[in-house]
C-alpha cells in the first residue's frame, strides 16, 4: 500500500477546497436563511465534482499502478 498516496494530487485538492467551501456556504445559509447561499453552494458541488474529475482526466490526478501478470490470471 505504500505505492498509493491516497489522492494527493491536484485535481483531488482542487475538488476537496471547492467543495469544503460549497459545504461551508451551505451551513452558513441554514444559519441565515438564505436560499440564494444554499443555491450557490449546490452550484458550488457540482462545479467541484466535476473540476475534480475534469482536472483527472486532463492528466491532474493521481496515476493508478501497473498490475502485474499474477493479479490478472483466473484462480
């Protein structure tokens, strides 16, 4: 397991740092009562997935390991 760093790339920081502030927007408007700051912040949500996966697929992400012969074979 030491091969994997467990997201730490750009494209999982960029959609994690979006998405704690949609999150934080969106309590914030609980608080206030505000539905134009919940409808940001759900804005906010899907404008972070899909950096996140935007960003992965341009290269940005986290590189998956080579599998080896053995992992592959039937059982």
């Amino acid at each position: 397991m030491a091969e994997h760093q467990d997201g730490q790339s750009r494209a999982a920081w960029t959609a994690v740092t979006i998405l704690l502030i949609a999150s934080f927007l969106m309590c914030l408007a609980v608080v206030v009562k505000s539905w134009p700051m919940a409808i940001v912040g759900m804005v906010l949500v899907v404008a972070g997935v899909a950096a996140g996966k935007i960003l992965a697929m341009a290269g940005f992400g986290q590189t998956k390991p080579e599998r080896s012969r053995a992992s592959t074979d039937t059982r």
